[in-house]
C-alpha cells in the first residue's frame, strides 16, 4: 500500500520504490509538508523533521497552544494573512471583504486508482492497482469552505499528480483568488531551475538559471492557450546534476490556458514551489454546494537527470495521458499542403499533390487553411465551415473520397475557435467574439476569439464541423488556433464572473474535444497554435500530437524538438521536412538531415514534392520507406536519451533505445562543418551493455556498418567519420544509426569463445 497514514503522530507518506512525500498534521490542524524527494524508509515518526526556533518577533506564530512560526515552516497550502510571508497556494475571498481562512484537517480516504476530473486533462490509471489516490479535507469554519487536496501515487513510477477540489458549504458565497494545482517545500534552496522558453519559430528552448533569493517564475497569460513564450513547466535540478545523473523534479500543468510556474526562496533559503491557474486573470465565484477544480499537476523525480525525468514524463504522457484509438498505434506519414501551397490551390493541384504523395509511398494528404468559406487570404472567411466550391467542385466529401481513391487517407485543417469579421458568422452573431464594452476589440491575424465560454457558441461550431465529418472521408483533424485572448470579456457572463471567463474558455475547448474524439473516435487530432503555442499536456490528452512549430529549417528543429523531448515523447511531436530555402529562417540544410531529424517525431511532409529534381524525390521514398521501419521503434515502443546539446554544441544528438534494448535508432546531426576537425566520438546510451549490436548508418548516399557490444557504444563511443559528415552536406549534415542486437557476450562466447563479427 503506497499510501500510508501513521494515526500517532498524524504522519501521511506517500512512498513507492522511488519517492517519498511526507505530510503531518500539525498541532493547529493545519498539514505540514515535511518532506519529498528520493525513497525513505517508512516509521511512524518523521515529525522530528519539523524545526521550531527562536526567530525574530516580528514574524508571528499561530494562536495558543500551538504556537507555530508558520513563515519557517514548511505548508502544505499555504494561505496568507496569519503568519505566514509568502506566496499563498489558496485566497478566498469572504463577502465581508475579508480573505483569512485556516483550513484545518479533517478527514482523509484512499481510493485504489485514481479518479478523473471532472471536464479537466488529467493522466489516468487503467486499472486500480496501477495508483492509490490520497484526499485530505480540510476545512475553515469560518468561511464554511472545503478544501480537497488530492494526491495520486503510481504504483511504479515517481509521480505523484495533484490537484485541489473547493466546495463552498457555508451560505455566503466565496470568491476563489487563487488557487494553485500543487505547492511543494524544500527545506534548503540548492537548486538550478530549468524551464522551457522561446517565441513563434523557437518554442521551447532549454534555459537555465540559478535558484536565487525572492521569486522567479515562469507564467502564460495568453488566456486561449498555454503561449509559445513559456511551457507550463519547470524542473528544480540539485547542481551537477547532468542528463544522466543527479536528482531532478519536474513539475508540470496539465492545462492550456493562462498559468504561473513559481518558485520562492525565502531568506532561511527555503523554496516554496508551486504551479497553477494563473491568479492574476482568475477568480471563481462559488456559491453554496458548488464545487471548483484545480487542474492537475503532475509531480516527477528523478534521481538519473534530466534523462530520467524525461523519460518518466514520456511513458506517462504516451501511455498515461493520450488515450484512444491512435494512442499506441504508429502514426501515418503525411503530406500536408501549407507551404506547399499557402492558400493558393485548387481541387486539380490538390489532388496532383496527393498523386505524387503516394508515389513517394506517403499515407495521408491533409489540406490545411484555405479550403473554406471565401478564405482566400487570412483577412477573411474564418468560422464559415462550408467548403468552398469554387476551389474545391467536388466539395470536402467528394475531395476527400477522390484522394482515397488515389490510395490515401483524408485530412483536414481547421480553426474552430475563431472567426474572421468578414465572415457569415461573425454577421450573424457579431457578440460571439470576446470583447469588453465600449472598447475596439484588438485583432490579430485580422481574427477574433469566439467566445468558447457560452454553450451554445460551442454546440454551434460542434454542428457545423460534425456535419463535414460525417459526409466526408476524414481521418485526420489538424485543429489550429492562432491568437492569444485580449479584451477579454464575456457579454454572457455577469460582471461578478469575468474573472471566470480564461478558465471557462478553454473549458468549452476541451468540451469540444471531448465531443468530437467521442464521435469520431478514430480520427487522429493533430493540435496546432501557430506553430506550437499550445503545445501543453491538457491539450494532448486530446489530441495525441501536437505541431511543434512552425520552423521547420533542420537545425532550428534540432533545438526546438531537443528542448520539447524535456517533458513531451516524440509520438506527440509534430515534425516535418519542409522545402529549402527554409520559409522561417531562409536557410539552406540537405534534405537527409531534414528528414533525419523529423523522423524523431510523427513525420511528415510540408512542401511540393512536384518541385523536387527527380534525385531528391528519389531520397524522399527512401525516406519514406526508412520511416516505415522504424516509426514503431521511434513512436511507441522506445525509450529516447538525449546524448548531445544543440543548445551547447555544434552537434545535437539523441537515441530511441527499444523497451527490450535490442534495437535502436540513433541520429546525429551537426551544425558548421569544420575543417581539419578533432575527432568525434558519439556516445550512445540506453544500451544493454553485454549485447552485440550491429550498426548500420547511411549518410551522403554511403552505407556503411559494424558491430560492437553495447558498453563499447556508450563508454568508447561510435567514432564518427568527418569525412562521411562531409559527403553528408557538411554543413548541417545528420547521421542515422540503426541499432539490431545479434547476440549477448554468453552467445558469442558460445560460439567458440570469439565475439560473432
Ligand atoms: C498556423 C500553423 O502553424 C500553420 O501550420 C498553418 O496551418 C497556418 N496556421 C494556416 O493558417
């Protein structure tokens, strides 16, 4: 039973093989973090870790008996306002202006599983011996508000997900301020902490920076979605702690809207670490019986680096957090028309463009924007979910069985949550968009923000996008979204809700999703927000892959994919080889290494293959047709170490290493050629080290392989030809090496006492 509860000392440990949570109810009833990290033996007293001492007179200590200094003691939910100086987890405010609340314990259960949350993202458990869940009620009598602190141990994993339930039972009405999914203590504050930043075109990159006095965080406060500024993550990293070893948390929001990462380090050097809704565009009123949830956060430690962490998270989201039909299944190749095209096409290219896919032995040919209403350009035509016929005669339906005919699957861009002013719909409904009273709604892409809060604004869209998905042949929905929320305002909500609506927009999001994949449960959802803006876990419980940015220039991906791999598995990482000069960065890269690196992904192709010279379609079907081998490996059945830094080198790498370590892909790419170069050892990991692998890699139109135990590839290293990285296109050329296990070292010494070469 990983959760236990000693009732003497009122002590709660969560503990499994690999982590400890320790919790005491405190003398004044309020829970006490006590500690998380590494596995420690269960007893039934930790409360020696509690420290009481002589600090200065101005920072109070609780009532009588109890007599705590809570700014020194680590809270489990902390508030403000009765002794303790920080960031609060919780803020209610009472109608008689005030926002003190002690919430005091009350009761607990375990549950075996875990529960889902109510319209919310969340991991799962698909059976009850796979987690236990903890729930800690407490309550303030003064208030008459509950609070649920929820917590989920898997059975054989380091992950503890978290999330809090706030029912208000008194008769006065509440306004929650703040409530945040999960706050942690350590009691010292030797940490780096690491983060996933960027913008448009470089989303996710990795940066670092030491943990210092006061707050950093990181937040979101685009309201449509989690923003390509910042991911909803952050890992605390013990110093020295590498890719491969040291003991590293990561922490990370199941959730798309607006959010704060934070941490505080208190001038005792304690750190207060917590994440949530973003509480500056949230509050929730909730009246008596009513009952508001957190999102969830999901909890990771690793005690091998940042490589461990990781590799946690992707086996938790590919298998944990997707769900459905395409969960475990190999992804389809695609040929996806944007910028091949832009929005200039017609039923004849389209269909040229698919012929020539499935020459190339592609599988899915998905139309992106333009197909609909008078959506010539991005000035127009968003939300009139008709097709456009005199683009498309046959109509989506009849496009959509034509490309079927050639011998492809179907699929389809949409922008659901917008609209355009020029548009039939925004004339029928102009107060469906977003929009305070009396002020210019601002544009971007010369598109609003439907207003997703309102049912019936969702049941409309549902309507119109059910409709092509049931005439049509659709096995693929690329859903984009391509602004963040401003003037923010719902003329549905009253003036005592508005600080509901950032929440309630991308709960009708998620509403919409849950419909549409219930209806149409083996259409594949690819998410997409110019680029990867929503790139987040709550999205992905949804839509198993998401695009991860619009820059598709080969090295660019190396650092964007690189930094995604933190927290997300490749299955859920959208990558396609794109046309050179590269559109973003105008940038020339050989088309191996563009398809080289996107093959770490769900793959695919964004551009005309019809301009391609007759040697480069060429290399495309052999493309194709590696994919074909290998997407099981890279997509469901791998475990991925990341084995060199773009972000720090000239050469980025990374490797998927098969659950039964007998295959493995590996791809290293560089970024400037040098000349009369040191020489270059690639150090592979994940390897069994007794097993007799042979290695086979192809770069610059040379085959070539050799055989080697698995220690020799991960201590000695693959001793990379300069040369072969010339003839590869030097500058920016990649390698890909595929791993087979032949035989272990007893099977060779079988054979005669000599290795089996
Ligand atoms: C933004 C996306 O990121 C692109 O891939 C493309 O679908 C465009 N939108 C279409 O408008």
């Amino acid at each position: 039973m990983p959760i236990l509860y000693h009732e003497s000392t009122g002590i709660f440990h969560l503990t499994n093989a690999y982590v400890s949570y320790l919790m005491r109810i405190m003398e004044n009833g309020q829970l006490e973090h006590l500690y998380y990290g590494k596995r420690i033996r269960d007893r039934e007293d930790f409360s020696h870790l509690h420290e009481e001492a002589l600090r200065s007179h101005m920072v109070l200590s609780t009532p009588e008996p109890s007599s705590l200094a809570l700014h020194y003691t680590g809270q489990e939910y902390p508030v403000y306002g009765t002794g303790d100086y920080k960031s609060p987890a919780v803020s209610i405010l009472q109608e008689n202006g005030s926002r003190i609340s002690v919430f005091t314990y009350e009761s607990f259960r375990v549950l075996a599983g875990k529960p889902s949350l109510q319209g919310l993202p969340a991991v799962y458990a698909e059976s009850p011996e796979e987690a236990s869940t903890l729930e800690i009620s407490l309550f303030d009598t003064v208030s008459g508000t509950r609070l649920v602190l929820s917590y989920t141990l898997f059975e054989n994993a380091p992950v503890i997900t978290r999330h809090t339930r706030i029912t208000q039972e008194g008769e006065r009405p509440v306004r929650i301020e703040r409530a945040m999914s999960t706050c942690v203590e350590f009691h010292d504050s030797s940490f780096e902490m690491l983060q996933l930043s960027g913008a448009w075109g470089r989303e996710r990159y990795i940066h670092e920076r030491a943990l210092e006095m006061g707050i950093q965080a990181v937040q979101g406060l685009c309201g449509t979605c989690s923003g390509a500024e910042q991911n909803p993550f952050l890992a605390l990293k013990r110093p020295g702690a590498t890719e491969r070893t040291g003991d590293v948390y990561g922490f990370s929001l199941v959730y798309s809207s607006s959010f704060l990462a934070q941490t505080e380090v208190s001038t005792h050097d304690m750190t207060r670490v917590m994440m949530g809704i973003h509480p500056d565009t949230f509050s929730w009123k909730l009246e008596q019986g009513q009952t508001f949830t957190t999102p969830e956060a999901v909890m990771v430690f690793s005690d091998q680096g940042l490589g461990g962490m990781s590799r946690t998270f992707h086996r938790l989201y590919r298998r944990r957090l997707a769900r459905g039909f395409w969960r475990d299944r190999e992804r389809p190749i695609l040929l996806n028309n944007w910028e091949g095209t832009y929005f200039n096409f017609n039923e004849e290219k389209l269909l040229a463009m698919a012929r020539k896919a499935k020459e190339a032995g592609i599988e899915l040919f998905v139309l992106d924007d333009g197909w609909f209403g008078a959506r010539n350009d991005d000035y127009r035509g968003l939300g009139d979910w008709q097709c456009n016929l005199d683009k498309i005669p046959s109509g989506i339906d009849g496009l959509s069985r034509k490309i079927e005919e050639i011998g492809l699957h179907f699929g389809l861009w949409v922008e659901l949550e917008m609209v355009n002013m020029d548009s039939d719909l925004y004339r029928a409904h102009p107060d469906w968009i977003l929009q305070t009273p009396g002020r210019v709604p601002s544009p971007s892409r010369h598109q609003y923000v439907l207003d997703y809060s309102r049912q019936e604004v969702v049941d409309h869209i549902y309507d119109m996008v059910a409709e092509i998905l049931e005439k049509s042949r659709i096995t693929y929905i690329k859903w984009d979204m391509n602004r963040y929320m401003s003037e923010g305002y719902s003329a549905h909500l009253g003036p005592e809700r508005q600080g509901e609506l950032m929440h309630r927009y991308i709960l009708g999001v998620y509403s919409l999703y849950e419909r549409l994949t219930s209806a149409f449960p083996e259409i594949l959802f690819e998410s997409c927000a110019s680029g990867g803006a929503r790139f987040d876990p709550g999205i992905l419980y949804y839509a198993p892959q998401a695009w991860c940015s619009d820059d598709t220039d080969a090295w660019e991906r190396c650092k964007i994919q690189y930094g995604t791999s933190l927290v997300y598995p490749l299955s859920m990482i959208g990558s396609h080889v794109s046309a050179v000069p590269n559109h973003q960065v105008f940038r020339m890269t050989p088309l191996e290494t563009r398809g080289a690196v996107a093959m770490f992904g769900s793959f695919g192709y964004e551009l005309d293959l019809d301009r391609l010279r007759e040697e480069e379609f060429e290399i495309v079907k052999s493309q194709v047709k590696r994919m074909k081998t290998l997407r099981r490996l890279i997509q469901t059945d791998s475990d991925f170490y990341r084995l060199c830094s773009p972000f720090e080198k000239n050469e980025a790498g990374w490797i998927c290493v098969s659950s039964d370590r007998t295959k493995a892909a590996a791809c290293l790419c560089q970024k400037l050629n040098k000349v009369n170069a040191s020489w270059l050892r690639f150090h592979l990991d994940g390897l069994r080290e007794d097993l007799f692998y042979r290695i086979s890699c192809m770069a610059g139109g040379k085959e070539w392989s050799y055989k080697a135990f698995g220690d020799e590839l991960m201590y000695a290293g693959i001793p990379v030809d300069r040369e072969c990285l010339t003839e590869a296109g030097g500058d920016f050329a990649a390698v890909i090496f595929v791993l087979e296990a032949q035989s272990t070292e007893a099977d060779a010494l079988k054979a005669g006492g000599k290795r089996v070469e």
